[in-house]
C-alpha cells in the first residue's frame, strides 16, 4: 500500500510540477531560414542534404507538412510574423518595403508583459534594398523601433564575414553568418537565463538566400553537384548546425525544457537547383502556388509539447502571433485587427478538426486563399482575373484546375476570397489604425542612395558583397555630374 501510495504521489508531484513550468512564462525563440524550400530537410528525405539537427527538432517537437510563409518573399513574412496580418495590410507589399510603425508588433507586445526582446540577423522592414548593410540607430524603422531591446541586425540578405550593427554600432566578423548569428544570441539569451528574465529571442538567417559562399568542410558531400549547388547546401549544412548550437546552449543555461522554438523559412525555394528545393510542389519563391508558399516549420517545446507527432493541420505564419499571444498570457489588445491568423496552441496536445479560419495570401495584384483542402487563387490576366481552383489532398502538386469543374465549392470559395481582398484593400488605406489613414513611410529605396550611407561607401566597395553594385552606382553618379 505505501509503494502504491508513493507512487501516486510522485506521479501527482509530477503533473503539478509540469503544469507549474507551462505556468511560467515560455522562452520564445523564432527561427527563419531565408529561401529555405519545402523540400530542403533531411526529414522530407531530400536525396543530397543532410539536416541532423532540424530531424532532432523535428523528432522531439511538432513538425508541420502544411505550414505557409506570410507571402512568396521575404520582407512580406517578416511582417506578418511580426503582426499576424497578412502583409499587404502592413504595407509591406514586397521585398524591401518598410512596416508602417502604425501596426502594433509581437516585440512590443512581448516587452510590455516583461520580456526580454532581441533581434540577431536579417531585418529588412526598413525601406532599405540590396545586401545586407548594417542598420543605423537614427534609422526611424530599426528593430528598437518596433520593440526589440537588442539587436545585431543587418538592412538584408547577409553571408561569410558579415558587417553588421549592434544597437547602430557597426561590427566586422568573421565565420558563417548563421553560426554568427545564433553564438551572439545565445549570448543574449544566457544573460536573460541567468537573471531569471523570460527572452523573446528573434534570429533570421541570412542563408540560403544568394549569393552562395560555404566553407569547404561544409560542402565537400556534395561533390557530384555543380558548383552553385555545393555552395547553396554547404550554407544549409552551417544553418542546421548552428541550430545544434542553440539547442544545446539552451540545455547548458538551463532554459530547454520550458523554451519554446519556432523555426521556419521566409519563402518557398529557389529555382534553377538540382536537386530541386520544393519536394515536388509547383513553382519557386515568388509564386502564389505551393512551391512558394509552402515551407518547412518546426515548433520544439518540451514543457508544452510533450509528444512529439507530424501534423497535416494548414497552419501558417500569420499564426504564430496569435499562438505566441495564447502561450504567454499576452492581452488581445496587443494585436491589431483585423488578425488573420489563429492560435495553434490547442494542436501541441492533439489533432484538432478543420481549420475554421481560411488562410489568407495577397501580393503583386495575386490573392490565394487556402481553406483546408482546397485553395483558391485570383491571377490576373489581360486585365481581368483569372481563377484557378485545386483540392490539396489529392493534388498537392496543382495540376488540376477544378474551378469549373467543382463550381459549387469555386463559388464559396471565391466569395471568401473577394471579401478578404476588400478587408486587405481597406487595411491598405489605413482603416485599421486610429487615424484612418496611414502615415509618411520611408520610400523603398536601395541603402547607398541613403545620403546616411555616402561617408562609408568609399571604403565598403572593397567588400565582395557590395563591390559590383557600388561601382555602378558611384560611375552613374559621375556620369550625372559630367557636362
């Protein structure tokens, strides 16, 4: 009887001890690959890559089969997982577009319930185009700007040796960026540990995004791949072992077991691979279909997932907002609405049915709708649109338009999709905010017309990233001063 006794109570502590850590506040750490395809992990059995750590994540988490980025490029999922607004209602509208300070962000929220907040890699939400370049404290749409306490950021795409900016301070390193990124913020995040302060830590690599340039060691197994390709992977291999990395610093500050770690990537895959980056579905970063929509994603939180399983549950960016608000306790006032995602909370314990709220795509003139099986698609064409439907379940690679075919599901569908392209349009005009208009925005422009820029350009043209592009932009200034 005591044994028995005792081993109710220890299975009771247990329980309560479980429930105290998803009581406490969860660690939050966003992870996002930059042009990471559908089918560019290990565990999809991708024939040349070798993913080790993301299969680890994926074996001890959730692992989604359907989870969408926020739009086909990358500046446009930045804001929607910022806003958990599809990102057209933001303004960010395509890559390189700034996010309106009107819009009320995860960061913020996040500071204001007592969180640590830091942002480690790319950030490009400030109307600054070409590569990466470090990022200005007088900079009005920094990554301060819009509630992260740290940051080590850079304006975009960044790759070996980077130049970056802490807080508007410009720092040199040396390595692979991801490898870079993830030690500065496990710096960041052992300090916040130590102090016992919960951490919202942002990471956003740089890679595989071009231009490709890995270290031998990381691309001597892909020998029988062009030259192109061996650099591309090579950067995949240092990515997922830099996640290794962050893992196990996580487990070294005692923090593992109650942080929860989201990764995904920004956009579908690239064209022009081969092997391919998409896994089979159609189209490339950039499309509407699922080649560049689709991507891999991961949610790794031991406290609260404690089963690890592989869901078909469509799911996207849009949600991780709204999931972030359900686990941290965070009001409904911190997101701004109209919201177009959902929480996925009650999905870390069981399968939860249909997916109530139909995920939502809009960008270049093009509007999707994903609404569980079926998506639905608006692609203009002569002036008019063009409408394409597909059933997933059957067809993920999307060959078969049944729009005329299933005319009663095209017809419900079509409705959904027009009226969350009239709240898109209403949002554009600045509906959602207060003023009901929507304020200056800095112009998107490429960073070296920033006159913020000009005193470092003589020096930065003998960087490999930016050489080419600064040549043609200072000889076409000299041009312009000619008589």
């Amino acid at each position: 009887m005591p044994a028995m006794f005792n081993h109710i109570l220890s299975v009771a502590l247990f329980a309560i001890s479980s429930l105290d850590l998803i009581a406490a506040k969860p660690n939050i750490i966003l992870v996002m690959a930059d042009d990471q395809g559908w089918g560019q992990t290990g565990y999809r059995n991708h024939p040349a890559l070798k993913t080790p750590n993301l299969d680890d994540m994926a074996e001890n988490g959730l692992r989604f089969e359907r989870f969408y980025a926020g739009g086909p490029v990358c500046s446009p999922t930045r804001a929607t997982v910022l806003t958990g607004r599809t990102h057209d209602r933001t303004g960010v509208f395509d890559h390189g577009y700034a996010l309106r300070q009107q819009e009320k962000t995860l960061a913020q929220a996040m500071k204001n319930a007592g969180y640590a907040t830091g942002h480690f890699g790319k950030w490009h939400l400030n109307g600054l185009r070409g590569p990466g370049a470090p990022i200005f404290n007088e900079d009005t749409h920094n990554p301060g700007a819009f509630g992260f306490d740290e940051w080590l950021s850079v304006t975009n795409f960044f790759d070996r040796n980077p130049i970056m900016s802490r807080k508007g301070k410009i720092k040199e390193f040396s390595g692979d960026s991801s490898e870079i990124i993830v030690d500065e913020a496990l710096k960041f995040i052992k300090a916040k540990a130590d102090e016992k302060k919960p951490f919202f830590t942002v990471i956003w690599y740089g890679t595989p995004h071009d231009p490709w340039v890995a270290d031998d060691a990381d691309k001597k197994t892909f020998t029988k791949l062009n030259p192109k390709a061996q650099e591309h992977y090579g950067e995949l291999v240092a990515m997922d072992r830099s996640i290794g990395t962050l893992r196990e610093g996580l487990k070294e500050s005692g923090v593992y077991h109650n942080t929860l770690v989201w990764f995904t990537s920004d956009n579908g895959g690239l064209p022009r691979f081969d092997p391919p980056t998409t896994g089979g579905l159609r189209g490339f970063k950039g499309s509407m279909y699922e080649g560049g929509l689709r991507v891999p994603a991961i949610i790794e939180w031991p406290a609260g997932i404690q089963k690890s399983r592989i869901t078909h549950y469509p799911a996207g960016a849009v949600d991780i907002f709204p999931t972030l608000a359900k686990v941290a306790g965070l009001k409904k006032s911190t997101m701004l609405k109209p919201q177009d995602g959902q929480s996925l909370s009650k999905l870390f314990t069981q399968e939860i049915g249909p997916r109530k709220k139909p995920l939502p795509f809009r960008s270049r003139g093009r509007v999707a709708l994903v609404d569980n099986d079926y998506k639905i698609l608006s692609l203009p064409s002569n002036g008019k649109a063009q409408y394409e439907l597909y059933n997933l379940k059957k067809d993920s690679a999307e060959q078969k338009n049944l729009f005329k075919k299933e005319l009663k599901i095209a017809k419900r569908l079509q409705k959904k999709l027009m009226a969350i392209d009239a709240s898109v349009t209403a949002s554009v005009n600045g509906q959602d905010y207060p003023e009901k208009k929507v304020n200056k925005q800095p112009p998107r422009i490429f960073w070296w017309e920033n006159e913020a820029y000009r005193p470092y350009l003589s020096e930065w043209i003998k960087r490999p990233e930016y050489t080419s592009r600064l040549k043609r932009f200072l000889n076409t200034q000299q041009k312009k001063k000619q008589p």
